[in-house]
C-alpha cells in the first residue's frame, strides 16, 4: 500500500445565505467526489451547532453514510465569552454531538462520533478537556508553521514552532502541541522508568493545508520533510509510518465570489488537483477513520 495517505477533510460551514444552494454545494461535492473515485475516503466535520444538517441536509448525511465516509463534529466557538469554560464549552459540544448521534441511531448506524475539529483550528486546554469528556479521542486542530484568529479576533492557535511534515501523535489536554509528547515514568525497580514516548488520549491528525486551491510547494515541502525525518517515535516508529497530508476545504468555497451561485471553474479545480495528487504524488486517499487504523499501528494508545 502507498506510503503517502492524502486526507481530503471538509469542514461543512455553510456560509452561504440560501438553505437551497448550501445543499446544492454539498451535492457538488459529492458528485465530484464521487468523480473522483473517491467515495468513501472522504471526511466531513459538520458544524451542526450552526448549520443543523440534520435537519436541512439529511440527504446528504444519508449519502455520505452510504459511502462510508468518516462523519466528525466542527464546532465553533468564536462567538464564546473568554476565558472558556469547561461546562459551558461542554454543553455547547454535546448538543451537536447528541442530534448527529440521534440522527444516526434513528438510521441504525452503529458508528461512535470520536472525530472533532475545533473551529478556527481554536486550541485550548480547556476545550480538549470538554471534548475527551465527551468521548472524542481523534482531533485535526494542528496547523503546522501557521497561526490565526478566529472570526470574533480572538486568538485561535499559534503554530508557529510547530514543524511541516509531522505525523499524527498524541497528546493530552494540556499538551496539545507537544508533537514530541513523552512522559516521565517512576522506575519501579532499578534500570526501570525513564521517559515514555507518545502517550496521550488524543491521536491528533495535523492539518496540511486549508483553502481550496492547494498550495502544491508547500506538498513537496511536507512530503520531503515528512520522508526524510521521522519525528513520529524515534526508536519506536517503524520506517514505514506513512506520511500523512491533510487538506481542509469549506463547501461555500465552491460558490462564486457573489455567493449566488456554485462555480463550475471552482468544482472542477477540485477533480483536477485530485488528479494531480494521485497520479503526480502517488497519493491515496483515504478517511479520517481509515487513516486512524493506519496509525494505530505505529501508535497505539498506551494511556
Ligand atoms: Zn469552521
């Protein structure tokens, strides 16, 4: 199997006046998916807390569960009084969770919702510690060499220390950017204990590039830093973890710049960059929850 797993991750903000062409841009998507050959590889985190999708998008949930593609949680929480509290952040984050879990119960699919993105790639202890208590154990908030703001100005995530190329890790609440996490272990007996690498409750799937139109210097770059150190687990990852890209896309990026309607120009961008990154990088592609299986190999969760 390839070594290189390219993650196509779609973070369903539908931020687009009409209930009508927000479906019609998630209809798009998956036809150009589908296209694409692509069909149950895909990943989308549904901001239901905003855009209720299982009320207005059912058809599409009922697709993209047909196909198999993975289903998380986006939540956004720009709009939030600071400092964040961990009850408060809680509630918010389970009412999404809880309506996409009925939606799915109803159907009688037994899939677990553990994926989470945070909006605006938000990083905070305090979010992580609501959202473990909410079951999530795999999150896609890291967005290496980059920092930004969420949509309110608050600070969302500083990245800047973080390398290009790093593989999924662990971590802890507190810990999130420790792409390095180990802890120290009391030695039980003598020669025992010392440092213990990549433990955590999360596996964290970092992100590779947000924005539709993919920057391709910075694959290469991810790719050939990705290949030639291996930051995973010294002395414990085997050499062939595979490298792993994600890209993050919103579905209204599809719409034309006056928001009225879907750009073919736009959706076909989409088919001819998945083109060039199967045939040209020799990627594939595959869900967040088949990237996780992949991973847990090389790192099992020890906590
Ligand atoms: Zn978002």
């Amino acid at each position: 199997m390839s070594k290189r797993l390219f993650l196509i991750t779609v973070d369903c903000d539908l931020r687009v006046d009409a209930t009508g062409l927000r479906q019609e841009t998630l209809e798009q998507l998956l036809a150009v998916f589908d296209g694409s050959g692509v069909s149950g590889h895909v990943t989308w985190f549904l901001n239901e807390n905003d855009f209720q999708l299982t009320r207005y998008h059912k058809s599409f949930l009922d697709e993209a569960i047909r196909r198999g593609d993975t289903l998380g949680l986006h939540d956004h929480l720009d709009k939030m009084k600071r400092p964040l509290n961990k009850e408060t952040v809680k509630q918010y984050c389970q009412a999404s969770k809880r309506r996409v879990e009925d939606f799915l119960k109803k159907r009688k699919v037994g899939r677990k919702i553990l994926f989470h993105r945070n909006g605006c790639f938000l990083q905070e202890a305090t979010v992580y510690a609501a959202l473990r208590e909410l079951g999530y154990t795999v999150c896609s908030d890291i967005y290496p060499g980059m920092a930004g703001l969420d949509h309110h100005g608050n600070i969302a995530y500083d990245n800047r220390l973080i390398p290009e190329g790093i593989r999924p890790y662990r971590h802890d609440e507190e810990n999130y950017s420790s792409y390095f996490t180990r802890i120290r272990v009391a030695p039980i007996r003598e020669g025992q204990g010392g440092w213990k690498p990549f433990v955590g409750h999360f596996l964290q799937v970092p992100v590779g590039y947000l924005s539709l139109k993919i920057n391709f210097e910075r694959v290469k770059r991810w790719l050939a830093i990705s290949e030639t150190v291996e930051f995973s687990c010294p002395n414990q990852t085997p050499g062939d973890f595979p490298s792993l890209f994600t890209w993050c896309f919103h579905p209204y990026e599809i719409v034309e710049e006056a928001g009225k309607r879907i750009s073919r120009e736009k959706v076909n961008l989409i088919s001819q960059q998945l083109e060039v990154l199967h045939n040209q990088y020799q990627f594939t592609f595959v869900s967040l929850e088949q990237a996780v299986k992949r991973c847990e190999a090389f790192l099992p969760n020890q906590t």
